[in-house]
C-alpha cells in the first residue's frame, strides 16, 4: 500500500512520517508534495491508497484537489489536515468523501486512528473490487459484449443476417428457417432512474446486469436474447425469435423477475410480430415507437404494444409544437431572466393541463430548446460551443414511471441560470425590454391597453413594468400612452373631418366624454377648440 502526504510545511509532513506506525499497516512507499500541482503528478504516477493532505496551500490548494480526486481516483481514501475549521474548509471533505477531517497541531492518538481507519476501508473496498473482478471473468463479460455490438447492428440494419446465421444458431439457439420475430425495447429513463442510481450511475454495469436478468427468463427456453444496445436512445433491446406470440407474456414476466429483484418495474414497447429476417430493422422501429409514444402523464400498465394508428398521432404530435415554445423563444432572446422563469412556468402549466404527452414529444421541445439557446449563446457571447457543452437534459420521470412536469420546469430553470452565470450575462437588460414595450405600445395604442395586458404579454409584473418603464423612458407608461393617444387625436383632429366619437375609438377611447376630458388635461383645451383653432 502507498500513502502520500500533501502539505506545504515541512514539519507537518515529519509528524505525519513521525507518528503512525507504518510498519504496522504494511506501507511500503510513502511520498510528499508541498502543494496539490505537485500531488497530482505523483498519484497519477504512483496511485497511492490513502492520502493526507492540508487545505491551504499554494498552486492548486486542498478542495481543488479533492475535487480531483473525487472525479480521477474516486477509490483513494483521503484524511484532511488543517489549521481551519471554517466550514468553508470542512465542506469540500464532506462533499468529495473525506475520511476525517484533523485539526492542527496534530494529535497523535487522533491521526493514529484516523489513518488506521483509511487503511481498513482501503484493504476491504479493495478486497470487494477483486472479487468483483473475479466474477466479471467468470460470467465472461467479452463474449455479451461481442453479442451486444453484432445484434445492434443486425436490428440497426448495418450488418446482414448471413454474417451471423451460424454462431447464432449455435450459441444462442436461433434455428435457420426462422420466419418471425418480435423486439422488445426496455427503457432505463423511467422509475426515476433509481436502478441506474442503485449501480452508483455505471449505465454499462446497470444494462449489463438488466440484461442478464431477462436472459435468465428467456434463454432456458432459448426463444430470444436480450443485449445492449450500443447507439444512442435505447438501453435494452430483446430479440424474440420463437413462440414469438407469446413475446408479451415473457416481456411481463421479466418485468416481474427485475420487480422482484430491485424493487422496480421499467417501461418496455413491444413491436408487433415481423418477417424474420428481412423485417427486424422494422420491428426495431414499431418498439420504439411503442415506448416513445406512450402517454407519459398517465400509466396504463408498462407494456406498450406498437400500434398502427399512433404513427400517424405521432407523427403529427412531433411536427406540431406549442405556443408555449414560442413564448419562450421570445423571453430568451429579452436576456431577462425574470421573464424566461415565467415563460417556463407557462410551459410547465401548459403541460399539467394536458391530458396527451409523449417522450418523442418532449425529445423535440428538448431539441428545439437546445436550438435556441445555443443561438442565444452566440450572440451574447460569440461563442455557440459553450451552450452546446452545457445543454443536457437528464429524464424527468418520478417512481411510476410517469413524467415530472415539477422536475422537467427545474431542470430548465436551473440550465438558464446556469448559462446565464458561466456565460457572463447580466441581468441588466432592462432597456431592451422597455425598448420592446415601448415599441408594442406605438404599434398598439388604439387597442384596450392595461397595465395587467402589458405584463402578461411580456412576462414581467406589474410592478415591475411601470418602476422600469419610469427609469429608461423617464415617465410613466400610463402617462406615455395618453401623451401617445393624444398626439395621434391631434393629428386626425387636424387633417380630417372625422366625428369626435370616430376619432375617439381610433385612438383608443370608448367613451367620447372619457377622451374629451382626457384631451383637455393634456392640452388645456376640448377636442372641438383644439379643432377650431
């Protein structure tokens, strides 16, 4: 086992070497670096076990290593000593799974005990990781992975039947002669995820194990294999090649099986039976079509057969976008992120009243999201590559497998911010708005115009609208829309021999009476005077 010690005091790292009894623990190697630049370099070299280190030091100080290790040694057990405990200095071990957390000047029984507990954490997760080896070479983990890259490509149409007729035959039973088959696409989006989670986030060892789990129920029958799929969008594909009318009964049945086993169920589409094998590229797309279009607001089972009608449904549900997409276009391009949050709570409202959605649906909205904000990252930064590498849309589905409108709308929120903050954009646009409403209201003065109308039409409050039109147009929008109003009055007063009542209605006025003494209070004199005059 190596060990090293990161401290910009030499003293510090002597009493370190001083204390513990390395003898003891069988350390064979212990190393030293006076600041977490030189550390760095000699972990990637020497991989040592367990590290001590302090938080303030020059170059590259304690969090940021942590955080380093944390993303790049994840297995290396970390003991923090430090002169501060300012939670500002203890929060990075907490977050990046420090051991123990020292104060200096060290105590010898309390550092003796610490790095005795690393050592034992570090021989018995390490103990674990050979035995998990072990097992990997046993369940012969090359050979699935052979399968799983061949039949994505035969399902995928990239690679003939012939090419593999034999070794299919031989190795996973299917008989040449075979006429018809079934594909069954499983979902790891829904139930929250929480399998993908139970497996710390390793999406290979999560599909790899799901995998396994429904050739357990498959292949003693030797009717279908289920495997990886190596491309984008789906996780599990099961080809079924025998009894292929029961393909239903065996998609449940594994539904079960991982019910049983984690505590879950997963959404599975179901292609309706193909020609086999000159039909399988089709049957691929009727199961996912079967899974991406199912109504994920509501849960009618987690079997979702490929049915004819729902191409032409889908078909159009895709092509078709909300106003709701539009208005957040419009808040985006404003820069106001007041305004994008409404416009997003709009969408999410939107989306909670709707008794219909899809997940090809949600795939567009995401797409064309991503489209705009990549556009708008161009031109507040000139730079496009940096909303596309920071444009990514984790699945919103709650335990049910039904979708979260609450965790979709956060999601959103949270990438805006996000761009907002890394992209150094100000929140001090409020001249472009005022701008836009100024120029809505010289376009529109003649329509019924409130202050309520002003704010939903560009998402903003009303108390917002009247304090910010007040500051860049230096009067109040209730005052420049009667000003505006009158000068148009003026004009028609002048140049036409239009009734007051017609004139009134043209600038905005209902009631005649209403315009007239709104007229002379601007001017000093009625309609009819400034006319005769």
């Amino acid at each position: 086992m190596k060990v090293l010690i990161v401290d910009d005091e030499r003293h510090v790292r002597e009493a370190i070497r001083y204390f513990i009894p390395w003898d003891e623990h069988g350390i064979s190697e212990i190393y030293e670096a006076t600041n977490g630049q030189e550390a760095i370099e000699i972990i990637e070299k020497q991989r040592p076990a367990v590290i001590f280190t302090d938080m303030k030091m020059p170059l590259l100080d304690g969090a940021e290593l942590l955080e380093w290790l944390h993303k790049h040694s994840p297995n290396t057990k970390t003991i923090v000593i430090s002169g501060y405990q300012d939670f500002s200095y203890v929060k990075p071990a907490i977050v990046y799974g420090g051991t123990d957390y020292l104060l200096k000047p060290l105590n010898s029984k309390q550092l003796i005990a610490a790095a005795e507990r690393a050592f034992e954490m570090w021989r018995k997760e390490e103990q674990e990781r050979e035995l998990l080896n072990r097992q990997n070479i046993q369940l012969n983990v090359l050979r699935p992975l052979y399968w799983d890259k061949a039949l994505t490509d035969l399902v995928s149409g990239t690679r003939s039947y012939q090419e593999l007729a034999g070794s299919l035959s031989e190795e996973l039973g299917l008989l040449r002669g075979t006429e018809t088959c079934r594909i069954a696409v499983i979902s790891l989006k829904s139930a929250n995820c929480r399998l993908l989670q139970r497996f710390h986030g390793d999406l290979q060892l999560t599909s790899f194990v799901l995998a396994n789990v429904c050739n357990e129920v498959i292949s003693p029958r030797r009717s279908g294999y289920a495997f990886r799929y190596w491309l984008a969008d789906t996780d599990i594909v099961v080809l079924f090649w025998n009894t292929v009318e029961e393909a239903e009964n065996w998609v449940l049945h594994m539904n079960e099986s991982i019910q049983q086993t984690y505590g879950i169920q997963l959404d599975i589409g179901l292609s309706a039976i193909n020609a086999f094998p000159s039909q399988l590229p089709n049957a691929f797309r009727q199961a996912r079509q079967g899974l991406s279009g199912r109504n994920i607001l509501q849960n009618h089972g987690r079997i979702h057969l490929y049915r004819e009608e729902l191409d032409d449904v889908n078909t159009k549900a895709d092509l078709s976008l909300p106003a709701e997409l539009e208005k957040f276009r419009i808040s985006v391009l404003s820069g106001e992120m007041e305004r994008m949050y409404r416009a997003v709570d709009d969408w999410a409202e939107y989306i909670s009243s709707a008794t219909l959605l899809t997940e090809s649906s949600i795939q567009r909205w995401e797409e064309e999201i991503g489209i705009i904000l990549t556009r708008w990252s161009k031109e507040q930064w000139g730079d496009e590559r940096f909303a596309e590498e920071s444009i990514h849309f984790a699945p919103c589905y709650d335990a049910e497998g039904l979708f979260s409108v609450e965790a979709w709308r956060d999601q959103l929120k949270a990438l805006l911010l996000k761009l907002s903050k890394e992209g150094g954009l100000t929140q001090s646009t409020d001249s472009k708005i005022i701008l836009e409403i100024r120029s809505y209201l010289d376009q529109h003065y003649q329509q019924d115009m409130t202050l309520q109308h002003i704010a939903e039409r560009f998402y903003i409050s009303r108390e917002n609208v009247s304090r910010k039109f007040k500051q860049v147009i230096g009067e109040n929008l209730s005052d420049y829309l009667t000003n505006l109003r009158v000068d148009k009055a003026k004009v028609l007063l002048q140049n036409t021999n239009m009734r007051l009542s017609q004139i009134s209605e043209l600038v905005g006025y209902e009631d005649e009476k209403y315009f007239s003494r709104v007229f002379k209070k601007a001017t000093g004199q009625t309609p009819r005077e400034y006319r005769k005059q």
